[in-house]
C-alpha cells in the first residue's frame, strides 16, 4: 500500500522526562518519526516536556508543545490543532499510557482522532496481563503461571496450582518492596503476609519462578500487509530475574540452534498477529529453562522501546523510522533499505559481528538502598560495543563505560576472601563480572561458577578465555619477552619475520586485541605507559582496523559509513579528502551526564553537516540520537577512550576535534589527546583546566576582580576541622575533581566533617578536599553564554527557584530571572563576558553565580556546553550549540547574526524528575550532589503557570484543594505566613505541628495539630498513609541528622504527595496552584513563543 | 595447527585449524545465516563448496543427532572467524571440532571472514583450496586455481541415494499418510522429508537417475524435485526424467529441483555472482503481495527471461529481482528457488507443502 492520504496531519507524543527505564532512546525513537513523517509530507504536532530531546527542536515538527504530558494538557493540544492521527507507539510507555487514557475517555474519539500504528484493543491486549495471559493460550503458546490473591487463603489455593519456588510481587510497592522468591510453604506464608501488608491495595501477583531460566529477546515488526520480519534476536547473558535493562546482553543470540530460534521466531510472530499490533515494532520477552529447552513467553512490548533502539543500533535498522512509514500505510517491501539502498527494509538483518550492551548503574548516588539486581530496572544508562568476537565486544564494552574499567580488569576485589565469593556470585550485582572474573583466576570451575549465577556456561567459558589469555600474557617469561620487543619496537627495531621471537610477540599481542584488551590493560601487565603499549604495537603492525555496520554481513555494498572497530586483517574505511571535523559524544548517560550533552554533539553535527564539513561522530550510547547513522557523516560507534578515539583520528584525521559537547567524557580525554597530537578546536584544553583547577582559577578571579566564596584546600583529614572552623560551618566539602558534584556535601558541624573525612573521601596531597563556605539563604544563578574569542554573548540567566547548595542540576530554575533587579542581570552580564575573556572561551561557558547580601560570588565556571544548553535554547529560541559549533570552526559571532542577547516575553520553568522510587531506603534530602535523572520546562507567558506546568510535567499533580501539611524550621517562620495565608484564603485546610502551628495561630490562622515524630501519634505518618493530605511544606534544618523528615519526604514520594523543602519552592508552588485554580491553562506551540521574541 | 585458505585469485587467509587435517579443494562461498550451521554442513547442495559462516562465532551449541540434514557433513571445508571450543545446549551432543573431526571435514578459524567475504561479493564465488598439510601459500594458490570449478560438473551423482528406500520419520507423526510421493533424490535434505511426511505423505526416495517410466510404474500422487547441490546443466538424466513426468503427475520442486524444471521446460540457467546462502531473503508471492523470509542456498538460477509462456511466475526475490518460484499454466507444476522446509531459517513458506498436497488431491 502506498501511503494514506486520508490523513495529512499527525500528533507525536513523546516520552517526557528522562527518568530510568526511560531515557534517550525515546528521543531517537521520536525524532526518526518525526523526520520520516515530514518527509512523507504530513504536517506533525509534537507533544513532549523534555526540552533536552532533539525532537523539540522547532524544526522536526510543525508544532512542537513543550507541555506536560497528561491527557487533559495533550487534549488542548487536539483541541487546538485537530490532527487526524496520533502515533503513540514511540514515545515509550508514558505516551502509550496517555494515548489509552484519550482513547478510553472518549477524548480521541470526539476531536475524531485515528490511532495508527497500534489500536486500543490491541494495546490493551498486551498490556493487560490477564488479557495478554488468555491471548497467548489462544494460540497455544506458554506463559508462567501466576495469579492474583486478595487474601492469605486466595495465595493458598494459587500455589497449589503454581508450585514452588514462587514469586510474590505485592501490588503498587516502592521498588517492589516486600516481594520475593518463596522456596517452601513456610517461606511463602510469611511472605505472603508481609506483601498484603505492605501492598496498599492489599494485592499480590503469584508467579511461577522462571528465575535463572536463559532470557531472550526479539524486536518484531509488522506491516498493514501482514508481513513479520525480526529485526535482531538478543540473549540475556544475566538471566531470567534480572531486568534485561539491568543485563548484559548480545546480540544475535548465541547459544540456541536454529531448530530452537525458528520455534522461537515462530512464536513472536503469533504473538504479534494475535496482539494485533497493525504496524510497526514489538518487543517480545521469552524464558527458556536450559534443563529442557521448554519456551514460555514473559511479556510483549507492543512499541518501540529501548530494545528496539539498541537493536537498531545493533544491526543498523531504523526500527523507529520504519515504524513511522508503516504506521501510515507503506509495506515493508515498498521501503528502501537505508543502509545499502539497492535492497528493500522487507528482510531480516543478519550481522557479521557480536554486539554487547553494559548498563550503567548510579548506586553511589544512592546510598543506604539495596543494591541487589532485581525485575525492577535501576541502571540509568548503557553502552554498547561491537567486536569481532564476544571477548572482544565484552571488553569495549567494559571501557565504554567509562567508570575507571579499561576491560575486564583485576579488581581489588581479588583479595575478597574465597568464602565470600559464592554469595557474590549468586547474588546479583552491579560487579558480578569482576566477581566471575576473581572467580575463574582462582580456578573456580565454570560449572560450579554457572551453579551460583545461571549464566550461561558459553558466556563463563568466553571469560575463562580472557582470564586464562590475559595470566598467559602475564607469565614472567613472557612478559618480560613481550615487554623488550615492545621498546624496541617504540626504537624501531622491529624484529623481522623470520625472528621467532618477534613473530610471537606479535601473534600474542594481536591475539590479546582480539580478545578486546586495550592498551591500558596490556600497560598494567607490562607496567609501561599506555603510550609505550600503542607505539610498540603499531610497530609491530598491530592496529584497529575498522568494518562497516550494514545490515546484511557485507552481502551487500553499504551505502552508510557506520563503523566499528575490530583487530583483523582488513579496513574497510576510505576517509574522504574533504574538510572534517570530529565531534566527541558523551558515551552511556549517567546521573549528571545525559541526553543533553548529546543534543549538544547532534546539533554540532547538523551544524557544521550543513556548512559543508565532513563530520564525524564517536559515541558508544546506543539510546541516543548522535549514534543514528544519518545524524553525522560519519558514525563510529566506539568506547570514548584515548586508545580508540586516537584510532579513529589516525584514521580520518579530521581539521579539528571537538571535545566540548560531549560532557565530562571527553574533556577528560582533552589534554591527553593534545599531547598526542590531535588539533582540539574551541576553548583550549588548558584554558578548560584553568577553570577546572582551584589555584589557576583563583588566579583567574583575582585578575578581573570576581569572588569566590570563602574556601581553603585540605590535603589531610586532620587540616581539614582548622580550615572549615576558620570558615564557619555550614562548608561544602568536595574532592578536587569532581563529576556531576560526586561526593559533595555540604557539612553542619565538625562531627560531620570528620565523618566525611574518613568515609567520603580519602583526603591526600595529590587528591585534596576543598573546603567551601556555604552561602546559606543565597540565591543561585546559572548563566549560559557563547564567546568566539572576542564577543561574548549571554544566552540566558536561569535563576535558581530553591536556594544555593542544591545541585544546580537538581533545581527548578526559571529564565528570564523572576526577582533579580536589572542591576544584578547587568552585573551578571559584565562578570560573565569577562570570565569569558580570562578564559579565552571560543564555543560555550556557564557560569553558577551565588548572590547573597547583594554580593554576587562565582561558584563554579564550565567553558563548555552545559546541562542547560537544551533548554535555554528553547527558551530563547536560538540554537545555542550549532552557533558554537560553528564558532570552534572559525566564524565569529558577527558572522552568525548572534550579537545581541534575547529578552523572552515568557518564562521558562525547568524542573528536575528524580528516581527515588527506585531506590527505597536511600537518602532523598537534596544537595550539592545531584541526583535528578531528567528534567521538565513548562512555558508561559506568567510565571506561575509555566511553574505549574512545569510541576505537572514532572508527575505532580498540585492540589486544587484539600489539606496542606505545614512544618518548618525556625528561619523559615516568618516568611511562611504569608504562603499559608494565601493558602488558606485559596480555600486550603493547614495541618501543622506544635511549633508551626502556634506562629500560624498568633498570625490569626487555624491549623489542625499533629505530633511531632516520636512524641505521640497521629503523626505526619499517619496522615500521609491515609492519604488525608494533599501537599507538604517541609523545611528541614539542613543537617542529616534529621531522619523524621526525611522519611516525610521518602513517604511523600512514595504516595505521589506534592513536597516543597524551601520557601521560594513553597511560593512558587502556592502561587502555581492558584494559576491552576483560576482554570486558564492554555498551550502554546514553541513556533508560537518563537513569533513573539 | 595452521591452516591456509588460497583462492584462486591468489588471496591467502592463515588461521588455526579445527575439525579434521588434510587438504581439500572446492569453490568458496559464504552464508549469512547467524544459526543453523550443523544443518548447513549437513545440506548436500553444499557439496563441493568451501563454506565461510560470516557469523564470527561458530560452535556455540555444538552439535546433536537430531539437527542433520543427510547422513553427515556434506562441505568440503569450513571456515569460520571463531570456532567455541565450548558447546552449550541442553541438546548438545558433541563439539562441532569432534563432530567434523569424526566426519573428516576439514575447519579453518580465526581468519578475518568479512574480508573474505567481501572479497567473494566483489569479485564473485572463486575456487580456493583449504590445507593443513601444504604450508606454502603459492602452491595452494596454484592448487586453488588448478581446481575445475563446479560448472559443467554433475555433482548429483555425489550424493544422491544408490538405491531406493522409504522415508522412515523419526520423529511423532500423528498424520496418517494420504499421499504416495516418490522424491527424485538430488541431493534431497531430511527436512523436505519430515516436512512431507508431515503432509501426509508416504515419501519413496529414489536415485536421480530414475526414469519416468520407473517412477510412473510406481503410481505415485505426485513426484517431488529436490534440492542438489552445483550446476543443473550436465544433469541432463534428471532433466529428461522430469519432461516425462510433466502433465502426468503433480510436480513440486525445490532449488536444484526447480532449475530442473526450468531446462525441462525449455529455459536456461545461469550462475550467480556469489550466489544467495542465508536465511534472510525476502521473496515475494505474487498471488498475495505478502513478502515472505526464506532460507535459499543456491548459486545457479533460472533466467527469469528465458521462461516458455506456459509458466507463470509466482515468486521474486526483492533483494535482485532474480526468479524465485513457477507455476505451470496447465499442470500441476510448481516450484520455488528457495527452501520452504528452512532448517536452518525461518518457517514462512511452510504453505507450500500444502500446496502440493492440494494438487494431489486434486
């Protein structure tokens, strides 16, 4: 069929924030859409709240609504604009959800709004689990079994049926909390008493225990003509009981024959067809029992998700776009195959390569919370590597992950006593690998090592290779052998063919490249440097070679330059002659380190794409837009190491290297790639670490005049109580180098300090601990600007809404300032432009300014692309990071047109989503150290109201009515009575405790009592248990020794209870709420805002 | 132990060797399937190649009784990128290492397939000569090019079966048989047999070079055509046989079956570049616009142009447009390129047997 010209304007409905299980593959996913739909011709409306997303760019939709993703705001929406069809398979589950929510309502059928791609029935069928149950009996296919029990005696009668061991999963728990495996009857009694307990529903799931079973993964498509293809096949290394978003993965699968994986496909193929999916691409879950081969069926994604992106990136298949073709009435045979343009997208990828995924995990964010892998998802990002072999895939992996690994490497945890290991083994965890690792080198046997993990005894044997390759190379003979021959290799003795030694040296080497080692793990088992470990081997002949992504395992000619490395005998990459630039991505996300910085590295891409240069992207994030094989040039999908990214330069050898975009990951690389030769272009490598360095930058400072807040260097623990106590507490401590604010705090009193000391930090002369005053009551400012070396221009000035101290990441901020005076803008405007110059900035800065008593203090200043460079974009409606793209190549401000500032006449909101509820039991107090996952704007042209959307884009939902729990420390007395007066005239009830409730009292306000914890009942507990109050104002007094109000914020989390902890976030609030009850909500499309400026 | 790979071209691949030692000679192709590669050493139309799995990881599940698709390995040689020296599957019997040791196939690993690959694509499937014996890469290279390529040569009479038999299933087959077929054994793959039976139908193997009258004599509900491996051209026996059939009995052929067909109805063959090994191409059914995933092995094709006006063609390869599937306008004639029985690939033509069966019934 061709395509539907009964519709010509289509909604898109993306995926909001990004929060874990969620992240940027829905951007990738969105803006393939939204590329393929324009240009099939159909006008497209965008919904979605994320403002760091590629797809809210002005240009990928005709209307782009930065708004919150609910039902009544995507009605207005409808409303407005009329579209005739809405996609909702591509915006994970939080579009699908709110697309059943307009469907089921009625909404979609009064504005008479066509759902493509996947219908109501259809979607209901696969994600009702009853209904998905029935379905997959119909058509002969094995599900675990597993029923609902109300009540001790219903989960009787169930596990006579189900048989033990049994899973109990209580209904609408924090992070699955009080679920588990019961072994016998006793076991399952107790447990099943506990989870009714704890279920606020009082509803358990029984399952049948399909733990340890091998997991696997198809992502199917399906077009209007009934065609079924499977785009790529993905085995679980980790096994059933393991989020596969928690797992290691590989894809195609390894260990079944084909016998097994027809039977398999068939079954994903019924499955499909009995959903009912009309097109585009399905996730479909299987468990295997490795005893028996027996196949059951675990659950059915019925759109894209972040399988289906890896899998795209894993074979080179636009799962997305494709999906968008056939969601509007193209067969897969009438679509080109992209990737060699002679064949068409009706086909099933084969690939000639392994491909591993590695989440990321952020625990150490999280303290105090369990750390046991479970069914819940709790990594918060992921690299994929591609090799020639698994051994080889698994180690690019390991380094793509940037957390200090450079493969499989020794761990300390080697000197972990034997005993312990067993438990380490069968517990999962986040070091499990190294764990097997430590295992193996300890000669503990593969069988007894698949026992304790269930992994798959193919994948323990490919460990036990590099294990037993890796002592191999480590044998004193060898290594001192291996060791000469590489000096003189760097000396250019190269050691002839016919030398047996050399010959050796050389096929040990190579053999060790093609079991993935890098070249830091061969310098710590040669104890050279890394730079000894790359000359020696280069003259000895052993380099990467480079091999093509293409869909097809070179069947075909590729028409797509998208690489990947591995140690073999042939390149096939042919640089071109013409001008390149190198854009450096931001490898797996990580708290702190996100979709933004890739929307960064996209849009110097597109950029300098369009100006002419050859670009070139190195990225190892398969979730993201930048790995999307159009996006650059060209596509090397690699780990972001020295090694690698130095391979690719050799390579290519690309003009200019831009490292400012990519986040910390590249500018880690910065100077080391500078001393090796590669030309960064932009702010210089040494003016970055100007910045970065706390003596070179109070250099800086004190030769433009700018302050600092009071600050002393610690290069032990005992320094540090004098430096902090000269200060005056509260101080902020941190180590010198810090990520995303890792290990900041800020500090009350001594006790803490020294406990800080001792657990936090290890405080040494190389590695000090700065000590900084903190600026309580401060009010915080982020400015964003762009420099070309001689013009500086300010993007936008967010002011903080909470107060300093809080990261600045994990803080609704607003732009333009909403109670800064012109006069502080202008300061601020004059500090940055000279920080700008001090730095010799070429490309981006931000700057954190702190204002206090009227003083303005620099915090901190980044010359490169910040968090925020998405969202002031939008705000402002410039393309911040092409224009900087575009300065790093040598044009100036002048040349682009951006010379003057921009003064939007509305206010942009921007809110942090956390992910606490992952994490049960760890710390949610806010602080220097962020924690926030995503973020949230809300646009209006009134404060209040963007706050307000801003609010409900993040998950709350503000009350309109209904009880405020009021309680605050001392300092805060004051200015609540005004916010609780307002709250009460706005028609609120107050629940107050004895101290706040007395000052609400003598300021003539009534407030229902409750106890302070611990002097007597009903407490705040009680009253959020029973769900009898709708909104919280807790300021707590800073310090942690303050559980009672951090469990408040941890069961208002739990409980979906709006909680506000600062008093300008308590205004804001208040005033949101009334904007809310004055019932004016409108939208408006960022075209619209744009019309404006 | 070494091995070498020399092509004719001249290009030489050293890599370790696997499986058994010696030193073989055979034309060098490649598959693209990521499984099935104990189906793929046991499909006698492979006879006289040199097979290359262009996925890298080969062995992983080793190898069990029940996955053949003949007596034993039918290849010449093997050559993977990296051979699993462990096995898993809770159906493994033996490693592929033992497994083609015990058959005397001999296996190369640890060469760099892409390239090899790449090599074939551009330059077409090239004679090449596989040795643990000869460590001199020149003299293999001769080898190679002395080698006399599959072209002209009658390869059918390598494997088919001395003598008739009847197709005894294996496995549970609670269909009782309604149909006497006799299958011309080309080179025929177990799993065309399973798949009949489980039809209903009551399969007489006999040798390729049965006569029509033989098989006439034997009153069968239809005749079957089966795969084989190499050029249908010197098969001229076969492509008698077939003339004598036509219009007197239904006929189903597959792959060299239906190149059989196509000379017997008067059009012509041609040998593809690197041929189409592997279990992702798309073929689609005409009658029904559905596109349908198959597993094809075959370096020799009907010419889609050369097809007498009495055949209309039913299925096309999208990848190349190459002819894919014929249908007699007047008998009961049909056959297709590719393999509906799969093993190894996917089960997307499965109807076709039912086809055959219909046409019995008719």
């Amino acid at each position: 069929m061709p395509k539907r010209t009964d519709i010509d304007k289509i909604l898109i409905i993306g995926s909001g924030a990004i929060i874990i299980g969620q992240a940027c593959e829905f951007d990738y996913s969105g803006t393939q859409a939204c590329k393929a739909l324009k240009e099939e011709g159909y006008e497209i409306t965008l919904v979605n709240s994320n403002p760091a997303t590629i797809m809210t760019d002005p240009d990928f939709a005709d209307q782009t609504y930065i708004e919150p993703i609910t039902a009544d705001t995507v009605e207005l929406v409808i409303a407005k604009e009329r579209p005739q069809a809405l996609l909702p398979t591509l915006g994970g589950q939080t579009a699908l959800n709110v697309s059943v929510e307009l469907a089921e309502s009625g909404v979609l059928d009064k504005y008479n709004v066509e759902l493509i791609g996947a219908k109501l029935p259809a979607i209901q069928k696969a994600e009702d689990r009853a209904l998905f149950k029935e379905a997959m009996i119909k058509i002969g296919l094995e599900v675990p079994q597993s029923g609902i029990a109300h009540s001790v005696q219903e989960a009787l009668d169930l596990v006579k049926e189900i048989g033990f061991p049994a899973i109990i999963r209580p209904a609408f728990t924090l992070g699955g909390t009080g679920g588990g495996i019961a072994y016998n009857i006793e076991e399952y009694e107790k447990m099943v008493a506990a989870g009714l307990a704890l279920s606020p529903i009082s509803e358990l799931l029984i399952e049948e225990s399909v733990i340890g079973w091998k997991e696997f993964e198809l992502e199917v498509m399906r077009d209007g003509a009934d065609n079924v293809v499977i785009i790529c096949s993905i085995e679980n290394v980790d096994p059933m009981g393991i989020h596969t978003g928690d797992s290691i993965t590989v894809a195609p699968i390894q260990t079944l024959t084909d016998k097994e994986y027809q039977l398999m496909r068939d079954s994903a193929i019924k499955i499909i067809r009995e959903i009912g999916v009309d097109t585009g691409g399905s996730n479909i879950q299987f468990a295997v029992d490795p005893k028996t081969g027996k196949q059951v069926v675990i659950e059915m994604n019925p759109r894209v998700s972040r399988s289906s992106a890896l899998a795209s990136k894993a074979t080179g298949f636009p799962i997305a776009k494709i999906a968008a073709k056939l969601a509007v009435g193209y067969n897969l045979d009438e679509i080109p195959n992209d990737i060699t343009a002679e064949t068409p997208a009706c086909f099933e990828p084969t690939i000639d390569y392994v491909v591993v995924k590695i989440p990321r995990w952020a625990f150490e964010k999280f303290q105090g919370t369990d750390e046991t892998l479970t069914t819940q998802m709790k990594s918060v990002g992921e690299a994929m590597a591609i090799g020639g072999t698994f051994k080889e895939a698994l180690q690019k992996g390991l380094r793509s992950l940037e957390t200090g690994w450079s493969g499989l490497d020794n761990h300390p945890l080697e000197e972990l006593p034997l005993s312990e290991l067993p438990s380490k083994l069968s517990i999962p965890n986040v070091k499990r690998i190294f764990y097997i690792k430590a295992a193996l080198a300890r000669g503990m046997s593969i069988e007894e090592i698949h026992a304790y993990t269930h992994i798959d005894p193919f994948f323990l044997y490919n460990l036990k290779e590099i294990v037993d390759f890796e002592q191999t190379l480590s044998q004193p003979s060898t290594q001192q052998q291996i060791k000469q021959h590489l000096q003189d290799a760097v000396l250019n003795h190269i050691p002839q063919n016919g030398e047996p030694d050399g010959v050796t040296t050389k096929k040990l080497l190579q053999q060790a490249k093609q079991f993935g080692f890098s070249d830091r793990q061969l310098s710590d088992i040669y104890n050279v440097s890394e730079g000894t470990i790359r000359e020696g081997r280069e003259g000895l002949g052993i380099e990467a070679t480079f091999k093509t992504v293409d869909t097809c395992a070179a069947e075909f000619e590729a028409e797509t330059p998208y690489y990947y490395s591995t140690c073999s005998s042939e390149d096939e990459v042919r640089p071109s002659d013409k001008p390149k630039i190198m854009i450096l991505g931001g490898g797996p996300n990580r708290i702190g380190q996100g979709i933004e910085f890739d929307y960064c590295c996209v849009h110097a891409a597109l950029a300098l794409k369009a100006e002419g240069y050859e670009t070139i992207m190195v990225n190892s994030n398969p979730e993201t837009v930048s790995t999307d094989y159009d996006t650059s040039d060209r596509l090397y999908f690699e780990p972001l190491t020295c090694e690698d990214v130095l391979n690719i330069y050799h390579k290519e050898k690309p003009f200019g290297v831009i490292v400012q975009f990519g986040g910390q990951t590249p500018l880690n690389l910065a100077i080391a790639l500078k001393e090796a030769g590669v030309p960064i272009i932009g702010t210089s490598p040494e003016d970055i670490a100007r910045s970065e360095d706390r003596k070179l930058f109070k250099a800086v400072l004190d030769e433009i005049g700018l302050m600092q807040p009071p600050n002393g260097t610690a290069t032990s623990s005992e320094e540090a109580a004098p430096i902090a106590a000269a200060l005056g507490y509260p101080v902020i401590v941190r180590p010198s180098y810090v990520l995303g604010g890792r290990a900041m705090q800020i500090v009350y009193d001594e006790e803490l300090l020294q406990e800080y000391m001792h657990s936090a930090v290890q405080a040494s002369p190389e590695h000090p601990v700065l000590i900084d005053k903190y600026l309580e009551e401060a009010i915080e400012v982020d400015v964003d600007a762009i420099s070309d070396g001689e013009k500086t221009v300010i993007g936008g000035i967010m002011e903080h809404i909470e107060e300093a101290g809080i990261h600045s990441g994990d803080s609704d901020c607003v732009l333009p300032p909403y109670t800064l005076v012109d006069e502080q803008i202008e300061t601020l405007k004059t500090f940055t432009y000279a920080l700008a110059k001090a730095l010799r900035v070429r490309g981006l800065m931000n700057v954190q300014y702190a204002i206090k008593n009227d003083e303005i203090y620099v915090l901190e200043v980044n010359p490169r692309a910040s968090r925020t460079i998405p969202f002031v974009s939008k705000a402002i409606g410039v393309p911040l990071a092409k224009l900087a793209a575009r300065v790093m190549a040598g044009e100036t401000l002048a040349e682009l047109g951006f010379t003057r500032e921009i003064e939007p006449t509305y206010f942009s909101v921007k809110a942090p989503v956390f992910p606490f509820n992952r994490f049960p039991g760890s710390n949610t107090r806010l602080g220097p150290e962020m924690k926030s996952t995503g973020e949230v704007m809300g646009i209006d042209t009134d404060f209040s109201r963007a706050f307000a959307k801003a609010q409900k884009a993040c998950g709350y939902t503000l009350p309109l009515r209904g009880k405020v729990f009021i309680s605050v420390k001392n300092k805060d007395k004051r200015a609540i009575i005004f916010i609780a007066k307002k709250l009460i005239d706005m028609g609120f009830e107050l629940i107050a405790t004895h101290g706040t409730a007395k000052v609400l009292l003598r300021n003539g306000m009534e407030a229902e009592l409750v106890f302070s914890i611990g002097k007597g009942r009903p407490t705040i507990h009680d009253y959020i248990k029973n769900h009898a109050v709708d909104l919280i104002i807790n300021t707590p007094t800073g310090d942690l020794h303050r559980p009672n109000e951090l469990l408040i914020r941890e069961m208002a989390i739990t409980h979906d209870i709006p909680i506000f902890s600062t008093i300008p976030g308590a205004a804001a609030a208040v005033n949101a709420i009334d904007a809310l009850q004055r019932g004016d909500i409108t939208v408006t499309s960022l075209q619209d805002h744009f019309r404006t400026l | 132990m070494k091995a070498i790979l020399a092509l004719a071209d001249g290009t030489v691949f050293e890599g370790e060797q696997f499986g058994a030692t010696g030193e073989t000679a055979g034309e060098v192709v490649f598959n693209t399937s990521m499984t099935g590669y104990q189906e793929v050493l046991t499909d006698p139309s492979y006879k006289g190649q040199i097979v290359t799995m262009t996925y890298p990881l080969i062995g992983n599940y080793g190898c069990n009784e029940a996955d053949v698709e003949s007596i034993g390995p039918q290849v010449e040689g093997f050559v993977v990128r990296e051979y699993s020296a462990y096995h898993s599957n809770w159906r493994s019997k033996w490693s592929l290492d033992t497994y083609l040791a015990e058959h005397g196939i001999i296996g190369i690993q640890g060469i760099d397939t892409r390239a090899l690959t790449r090599r074939l694509r551009v330059h077409g499937v090239m004679n090449g000569c596989l040795s643990t014996e000869d460590p001199n890469p020149e003299s293999l290279v001769a080898k190679a090019k002395a080698w006399h390529g599959l072209v002209g040569w009658d390869l059918v009479q390598r494997v088919t079966c001395p003598n008739p038999y009847a197709w005894q299933h294996q496995e549970n087959n609670n269909v009782d048989p309604k149909y006497r077929v006799v299958a011309l054994d080309f080179g025929i793959k177990y799993n065309i047999l399973r798949q009949l039976t489980e039809h209903g139908c009551e399969v007489q193997v006999v040798p390729a070079q049965t006569t029509a009258e033989e098989i006439l004599a034997a009153e069968p509900d239809g005749v079957f055509l089966s795969n084989g491996p190499g050029d249908p051209m010197p098969v001229d026996y076969a492509i008698e046989t077939i003339q004598g059939l036509m219009g007197k009995k239904p006929l189903f052929g597959i792959c060299l079956g239906h190149q059989l067909l196509g000379l017997a109805l008067g059009g012509k063959t041609f040998k593809l570049k690197f041929g189409h090994r592997g279990a992702n191409q798309p073929v689609k059914h005409l009658e029904t616009d559905r596109v349908e995933i198959t597993s094809q092995n075959h370096g020799f094709c009907v010419d889609i142009d050369s097809l007498p006006n009495s055949v209309d063609i039913t299925h096309i390869n999208l990848n190349d447009d190459t002819l894919e599937g014929i249908q007699h306008r007047e008998y009961p004639i049909f056959s297709v390129q590719y393999h509906p029985e799969a093993s190894p690939g996917p089960h997307d033509a499965t109807y076709l047997f039912s086809r055959f069966t219909e046409m019995m019934d008719f």
